[in-house]
C-alpha cells in the first residue's frame, strides 16, 4: 500500500537531494506514502498490516470486485500492528467510519495506544474497536468480520527496537514483526518495518517466509549526519542500516525467500532514486524497493 517513512515522499519540509528529486522529475523518485501492507486470501476481504496516515489513500487502490450491495462497504477485516508509532497506528482514527474495526497487538503496543497516543480512545468514541492480544512467538487465527476463518494466521516476534519516544514505559513486545501463513499451503509473509538488528533467531524466522518485507529505512549508519539533519545513526535510531557491515544486505544474504522486498524507505534514502547505484546494488542482491501499489501474488 506504501513504502516510505514517516513523513511520506517527498517530505513536506525537506530539500534533501532525494527529496529534489522526487519534487522536479517523479519519473526518477517516485513519490510513495508512509508504510502500510494490505494482505488477502481472495482479493476482496483485506487485513492491514499497520494503519498509516495515508490509509485513505492508500484503500483507494484496492481491487474495487464489482460494486457493494449496500450503501456502505468495509474491505477491511482487521488492523495488525508492529509497533504504536503515529506512522503506523494514526490510520486507526481516519477509519473511524468502519464503525467496527478488529484490532490485533501486542498488549505494550495496546498500552501506548490507551495510555500514551490515546488513539483507541478516539478511535472508540466513534465506534467499536475490538482488540485482540497478539501473544509473543504464538500464532492465532485471523477470522473475518462475520467470525468465519479467513484460512490466514498471524505470530508476533519481537525485533530489536525501543518504544515509542512519546510512550511512557517499555514493555516486552512493544516492537515486533509480523508473521502471517496460510492455513492451508503454507505460504508466509514476513513484514518488519522497523528492525535495529537481525539475530540469529529472527534470521531462522524469516528464511521461512515466502515473501519478507523489510526495514529499508536507511542506506547507511550515519545518513543523516551526512545530510545535516541530526547527529544520530541509524541503529541509535533502531533501524538496521541497508549497506555496511552488518547491514540488512548482509546479514539477510543468504536467506532463501524468493521475494525480498524494502519498505519503511526514509526520503533521504538514496535508494529511491531511480538510477542511483545504491538503487542498482540492491538489485543485484536480489532485493526489490517497495512502491506504493506493488502487487505480490504467492
């Protein structure tokens, strides 16, 4: 549904060369909305991996299947969260019309968003917001609306990463990565948008997945020092840097998943340039730069 950062691409206030760019000559940046994934057995009933602030135009994209009988029509079975930051979680509020939204977290990311965001709070106010706890390292079904299984289920593994910053406590499980298979068949996708590190454990995780969407946020450690915006690097920030020692195409070379694909892309990432040689290594390693629309079928 999107691949950038928080913030989109362009940003509104940066002039980064990316950002240049993508302002000047799209064909060579395109622009992109903030992170989100739709995932679907059948093409007509949806679950969000994370609820961006683009999510409006973000559902616009989705396979209309004819037009609905009724006057209102909700293509979305239910909201799974990484994590509570305001990119991944403020696209609960804008779906306040859905009048009934199912949501799955973890029990960390549900406090931030009760105590700390108090976005189910106005989220609620508008109508019913279920929540269902995502236990850590433990699938549990996904069930549509109407309670009939949607043959999809879903495992919570923690990642490496802090809460939060406006998050008043850390709590196990406040940032994870979303494992969802296939009842029948088996085919996994893997979605980590924000990841500091890949341990050998979480490694094993996703050679499993048929296809996995990874933190792409950053090219290098100390990109943003490079472009004068903040003294702080990439993994200070709990985000694995893309190139370097130790970096995503690296650590997750071997991985045998025919389908590696980076999202979460922040705009002074110069893999979203189109003819970039950062965009070309990546490539080569068999990665894809996640756009908005892209279309996986496994």
């Amino acid at each position: 549904m999107g691949a950038a950062a928080g913030g989109g691409f362009p940003q509104w206030n940066c002039w980064c060369r990316c950002c240049r760019v993508a302002r000047t000559d799209p064909e060579a940046a395109w622009p992109r909305t903030q992170s989100s994934v739709a995932i679907s057995r059948d093409g007509q009933r949806w679950f969000l991996l994370n609820a961006s602030p683009d999510v409006r135009e973000q559902l616009a994209r989705l396979p209309s299947n004819g037009e609905p009988s009724g006057s209102r029509h909700v293509p979305i079975e239910g909201v799974l969260l990484t994590d509570a930051e305001i990119d991944h979680s403020l696209g609960i509020v804008l779906l306040r019309e859905a009048q009934y939204l199912p949501l799955y977290a973890t029990t960390a990311v549900r406090a931030v968003l009760d105590n700390d965001s108090r976005i189910l709070s106005m989220a609620r106010a508008f109508g019913d917001v279920p929540w269902t706890e995502l236990p850590l390292g433990a699938p549990i079904d996904l069930p549509h609306r109407n309670g009939v299984s949607s043959g999809l289920s879903v495992e919570a593994v923690v990642v490496p990463g802090a809460p939060p910053r406006f998050a008043s406590k850390a709590a196990a499980g406040h940032t994870v990565a979303l494992i969802v298979r296939e009842s029948h068949g088996g085919r996994v996708c893997a979605f980590a948008p924000g990841c500091g590190g890949v341990t050998p454990a979480l490694r094993e995780r996703f050679a499993e997945a048929d296809v996995l969407l990874f933190d792409g946020t950053f090219w290098k450690d100390d990109e943003l020092a490079t472009v004068g915006i903040t003294t702080r690097t990439a993994r200070e920030m709990d985000h694995l840097p893309i190139a370097g020692p130790g970096g995503s195409l690296e650590a997750l070379a071997t991985l045998p998943c025919p389908y590696r694909v980076y999202t979460h892309i922040n705009n002074t990432n110069p893999i979203l340039l189109e003819q970039s040689s950062e965009r070309a290594a990546v490539a080569q390693a068999g990665w894809t730069v996640g756009y908005d629309g892209l279309h996986m079928v496994i």
